[in-house]
C-alpha cells in the first residue's frame, strides 16, 4: 500500500513537473515574439516577401510591351509617387492617367524593357513595409539595332497590406546620375535602422512646390 501511494506521489510530481516546464516554455517564447514585435524591425511572413516580390516583378510587366493593363492597380487609393521629372502624383485619376498613358506609347511601342532587381524589403513595426529595388531600363532604338543602357536607378517605396494584398503607398523613382555628381540619394531601408524607414517622399514633394 505504501509502495503505491508513493508511486503516485512520484507520478504527480513528475506531472507537475513537466507541466510547470512546459508552461516556462510557451511563456519564454510569447516573451520572446512581444519582444521582437516591440523592436523597431518586425520579421514579416515568408508569404509577404514573396507577394511584395511577385508586385515589384509584374510592375516591370505592367509598363513594358505586351501589358494588357496599367501599373495604377498595385498604388492604393491614397498613395502618392514621385517620378523624376515629374508632377507628383496623388489621385487615383493621376496614376491612371500616368500609367495608360505609359502602356499606350511605351509598352504598345517595344524595344523597351525594364528589370527591377537586388530588392530590400524590410517589415515595419506599424504593419507596414518598407521596400527597395534596383531598376534598370534597356532599349533598342533601331530595327536591326543593339539594345542599349536606357537608364538605371532605384525606386524607394512604403507598402501596406490591403483586403486586395500589398500596395504601394509612397514611391519615390530617381534615376541615378553620373560617378562623382555627389548627388545625395535616399538610403534604403536597413533593419532596425530607424534612419533609413522613409522614403524621402516629404523632401520631393518639398522641393516640387518651391
């Protein structure tokens, strides 16, 4: 009789035991996910790098030959870009009227291609994303003639996640200039470098009203 009740006694502490382990654990790693989601650079999910990838990639499509529709649908309803060269733009009729007018001369034109690459997206503590890519556009101008360096620059923009998936909500387009202009360029993000979370859309659309 002894012997049992012992047996149960072990077996009730070896339960409590393990219990108390387990519930360590579950609180160690719900502290350890609040203290990473406090930090100023949140992981984002393996499904939203893609998703944002797979938009930086069909914007490259959406403006060259062979699109069926305009870039306008990836820019929500509220964003804002600045192109170099142009009028900011800040309306849904804006982007529209940009994008249709790029897909009718450049895209039903060929010759033209852009590849957007070396992208940086990094999640911000608000939701928000803040993504970089290097862009470079190349053109045959001539039947019979050899593609050409059009242009290259970088394209700095803040993503949200909509119902519809992610958007682009600031872009900021500057091409690059030449070796020792000492032009200054917007940084592009790096993590838990709070420094390098804007866009620098502010200072453009500053500049545009002077």
């Amino acid at each position: 009789m002894r012997n049992s009740k012992l047996a149960y006694f072990f077996a009730g502490a070896l339960v409590a035991t393990i219990a108390s382990l387990a519930t360590h654990t579950l609180d160690a790693r719900a502290s350890q996910k609040a203290a990473r989601k406090s930090t100023s650079h949140v992981l984002l999910s393996p499904e939203d790098y893609i998703e944002i990838q797979q938009l930086y990639a069909m914007y490259a499509r959406d403006v060259d030959p062979g699109s069926v529709r305009d870039a306008s649908w990836m820019f929500t309803r509220d964003a804002v870009a600045m192109i170099s060269g142009q009028k900011p733009l800040t309306t849904p009729e804006e982007f529209r009227k940009f994008y249709q007018n790029v897909r009718d001369t450049q895209a039903k034109g060929g010759g033209v291609r852009h590849f957007n690459s070396s992208f940086v997206i990094v999640g911000m503590p608000d939701g928000t994303a803040r993504g970089s890519s290097y862009m470079v556009g190349v053109e045959t101008k001539t039947k019979g003639g050899r593609p050409e360096l059009q242009l290259f620059g970088k394209y700095e923009d803040k993503l949200v996640k909509t119902p519809e998936g992610w958007r682009i909500k600031e872009r900021v387009w500057k091409a690059d200039s030449f070796r020792g202009s000492m032009e200054e360029v917007t940084p592009s993000p790096i993590p838990n470098d709070p420094k390098t979370y804007e866009t620098g859309i502010k200072a453009f659309m500053g500049s545009s009203t002077r």
